[in-house]
C-alpha cells in the first residue's frame, strides 16, 4: 500500500481508511432502467469537464422532481467503495458517484487543487449527470467535508445533504492541538503525515483549509458519526482528546443548516456506510423524501 493509501482517511483521523476495497468489481448495470436522455445511463463512464476525464457511476431511475443522490467518497476512496450502498439506495432512487480529479480513474490534476476547484468539477459532474434535477449530496469523512463547503455557495441545486463521519471543519487545528508538536513516535507520524496531506500532499493534491461552517439555508441535513471510540485505541496518549474534537466537529457542522440533525452510529467506526449500511439508507432516504418538492 502505498503512503497516501495508509493517510487517506488520516483526514478523518481513521488510521485504516484509505485502503482499497479488495475485489471490488466495476459498478454494474443492474438495477431498475433509466428514462431515456443524455445524463440517464446506467453504469459507469468517463466524461470530460472542464477538458478532464472524470469516472462517473449511475444507477437508478429518475422520478419526476424527486432529487437525485450524489456519493462524495472520502480520500483515497473512489466512486467503487459506495458499490453496495449505491445499489441499494438506487432501488427507489436516481444515484450516481464520481472520482474527484487524482482519484480512482479521473484524469489527474494538473496542480494544486481547492475547495472552488474541486467545487467545479462536482458542479460539472451535477450538470452532465442530473439532467437538472435538483441533488441531495452524501459525503463521506473527506467527501463530506466537501459538501459541508460546497452546498451553501449551490443552494439552487443542492436541497439536501447527509455527512457521514465528515472530515471536521476545523481538522487541522484540532490536530495541532490535540497531538502536540512535541509528540513522538506513531503521534508524532500522524501528527506530521495527516497535517501534509491536509496541506495538498496527496495524489488529490486537494489544500483544506479551516474555516467557519457557513450556512445552506433550511435545507434538511443530517450530520452522522461514528460510535466507537477507535481513536483512544489507535494513539492512546491522544486518542480521547482526538474524539472529543472530533466529537466536536460534527457539531459545528449542524450550521449548514436550520434543519440540520447529528446521530451518533452506535455500532460504527468511521466507515458508517459499511458498518451500518441500513442507517445510512434510511437517512439518505429521509433527506432525499423531505428535499423532494410537495
């Protein structure tokens, strides 16, 4: 495994989260017929945004003015660690998952990379993909980050959004504070190699920086996190000052939001999707129903 797979989920302070879904096949074109239309494939595909190949997933038909789901992975995790779940929820909606430019098979980027970057190629994805159809986004640790940054500036198309584990608004921070400069051993590697990655070091080459949670208005959010405290155990001088902050982070993010609501995913480690996929469906579900228009 490469070192940015063993850091990738480092950004949600998960010690295991890049690794890379072991036979795990390309998505498939089961699951129920799209309506007919440029952005209503079913399967996988590249497509060029902003003169970038991008790897796109569908599945799933569109219901007239219902949203259709957008999958935002965590770093180091392309569109094929959601297979499961997208096929799953795409039984009762339109879902499709993209890797972020770096990622899986997109094109790499040309230089370092932003959250308005980055930001563009979700739009450009949004755009090809929807048919312009309004979107709920569900992002994983990284992923979720990106969304909790992207939706207030897309009100317009964005009705809706589920964080699961989100990357902390404040993450770098939190980790300065938490793992002191002074650190050695195992702490002070995650201390300096998640910090790096953080900065852009990474194939993403994508910089997070921190910054307030801004607002989306009163769109219906849901803020999930993790239920087991791994990360007492994975640097144990540290690990619960690590999940106080964590804990805090999550919190913060209820800002997107007016209707934002945080749970706690008793039985999971960071990876919420995998350990408890029926909660994850369900608040999906929930948001994708309420963001629906009457």
């Amino acid at each position: 495994m490469t070192r940015y797979g063993r850091l990738s989920a480092v950004l949600a302070l998960c010690l295991m989260a890049g690794a890379v879904l072991a036979g795990c096949d390309e998505a498939s074109d089961a699951g129920p017929a799209a309506p007919s239309g440029v952005s209503a494939f079913n399967g996988v595909k590249k497509i060029e945004v902003d003169g970038k190949s991008v790897n796109v997933s569908c599945s799933g038909s569109q219901a007239a003015g219902k949203p259709v789901v957008v999958l935002v992975a965590g770093a180091g995790d392309g569109l094929k660690t959601f297979e499961s779940l997208q096929q799953t929820l795409s039984a009762k909606n339109r879902v499709c998952s993209y890797d972020r430019l770096g990622e899986g098979d997109s094109a790499q980027p040309d230089g370092p990379q932003s959250f308005d970057s980055t930001g563009k190629v979700l739009t450009g994805v949004i755009g090809q993909l929807t048919g312009g159809a309004p979107v709920v986004l569900a992002g994983h640790s990284l992923g979720g980050l990106i969304v909790g940054r992207y939706a207030p500036a897309h009100q317009d198309r964005v009705k809706g959004v589920v964080l699961l584990d989100a990357t902390s608004p404040a993450q770098s921070a939190d980790l300065e504070k938490d793992i002191p400069a002074s650190a050695t051993g195992a702490a002070a590697d995650l201390r300096d190699q998640t910090l790096a990655v953080l900065r852009g070091d990474s194939p993403e080459k994508l910089t997070t920086p921190d910054g307030d949670v801004a607002s989306a208005g009163s769109i219906p959010a849901e803020v999930i996190q993790h239920g087991t405290a791994y990360l007492a155990d994975s640097v144990p001088e540290y690990g619960p000052a690590l999940e106080r902050s964590w804990s805090d982070g999550q919190k913060k993010w209820l800002g997107l939001s007016s209707r934002s609501n945080l749970s706690i995913a008793t039985k999971s480690g960071h990876y919420i999707y995998r350990d408890q996929p029926d909660l994850v469906v369900r608040a999906i579900e929930r948001v994708t129903s309420e963001a629906a228009p009457v």
